[in-house]
C-alpha cells in the first residue's frame, strides 16, 4: 500500500520556494510498503523502510533557517525540507542517507518533513 503525506505550506515559506521550485505539485512525502520517498523541489531522499531508526515530532522552526531550498544542519549534519515554522517530523536514519547534493558524498543521519499531518506519517513508518 502507498500513502502520500503533502507538505504544509505556510504563506511566508511560499515565495521563498518557488524560487527554488518548491511548490504543493512538487513537495511529497510518498510510505510504499519497503521505502521511504520524500521530493522536495529538485532535491530527493529514498531510502528502504527498514532503514529508518525512529521518529520524533518538531516545532518551532526559524524562518532564516528552513524557508527556500533543502537545508544542511552544521550541528548534525542532517537535512530539512521546510515549507512551514510550525512543525513536523524529525525521521532518524539506521546509516546516513544522500539527498542534499548529487554525489551522495554527504549523507545525512537524519531528515525533517514539514508535512501536514507528521503523526499519521510516523505511524505510516511505523508499519
């Protein structure tokens, strides 16, 4: 079974993204029945089911941080995909995975999703 998990757009987060291509036609979270999907823009992220170590629900994002394109954490080095300041889901990974650049020379340990609903999501990843 698929399930497909659609960002949460915050107003100010929209122009910054469609700058980089980052619009609701082009912003999914896709759960098949052995892998994780995640398109944001331009950016991908896939990786096995069996590879995601856990999940945890975040808030409170700063706008400078997250609005525009797919972001690298200094402090971890882990990505987020951030169309809203609210919240999502921080989804932890057994070993690191690409997404932020093509060459799969930086992987990334973990991946925050702003999606609308970041609880049916983890329960998605859950199964």
């Amino acid at each position: 079974m698929t399930r497909e998990f659609d960002f949460a757009f915050e107003g100010r987060y929209r122009l910054p993204g469609m700058v980089f291509g980052i619009r609701p036609a082009t912003a999914r979270v896709v759960v098949t029945d052995d892998e994780l999907l995640v398109r944001f823009g331009p950016w991908r992220l896939r990786t096995p089911l069996a590879n995601v170590a856990g999940t945890q629900v975040t808030t409170g994002y700063s706008l400078v941080r997250t609005a525009g394109p797919a972001h690298l954490s200094l402090a971890d080095r882990g990505v987020t995909f951030a169309t809203n300041s609210r919240r999502g889901l921080c989804i932890s990974f057994v070993e690191k995975v690409r997404a932020i650049e093509p060459t799969g020379l930086l992987r990334h340990p973990a991946a925050t999703v702003t999606v609308a609903d970041p609880e049916a999501l983890a329960a998605a990843l859950r199964h």
